[in-house]
C-alpha cells in the first residue's frame, strides 16, 4: 500500500483535498473533512488504476508537510 500526504483545506462552503507528489488536477471536495478526504482518496485511486503511477509523474516521497503563515504588508 503506498501513502501519500494530503492536504486539506476548510472553504465557508466545505472543504478541499488536494495529494502531493502527485501531477495532475487531482483533487476532491465535500461537506466535511472526511468526506473531502473519502473523495481525493477514490480521485487518486481512479488515476492510479487509469494511467499508472509511471504516467502520473510521482515525484520521490514527500517526508513530511507543512503549512505556514507569511503575512505580507499591503501597498
């Protein structure tokens, strides 16, 4: 079984799950964490399954992720 890091973001209107390491518009969405993550987990299986991860350019693992702030001051 290969993991891949996911990254998931909370809209107002729901959420957003996009992979990493991955080329491609890949990504899923729903109205709640588990379900956005349900859905890029079938998205990513589906390109898998269709293309191959040699088709799929996967770059080498992603060690860890992270996220950070940058606060920018307007002009």
């Amino acid at each position: 079984m290969r993991q891949f890091k996911i990254i998931v973001e909370k809209h107002p209107d729901g959420y957003v799950a996009h992979p990493l390491g991955l080329k491609g518009v890949m990504a899923g969405q729903g109205d709640t964490y588990e379900a956005a993550l349900a859905d890029v987990t079938s998205a990513i299986g589906f390109h898998i399954e269709t293309f191959g991860l040699e088709l799929m350019g996967v770059e080498p693992p992603i060690l860890e992720a992270f996220i950070a702030e940058a606060g920018i001051k307007e002009m």
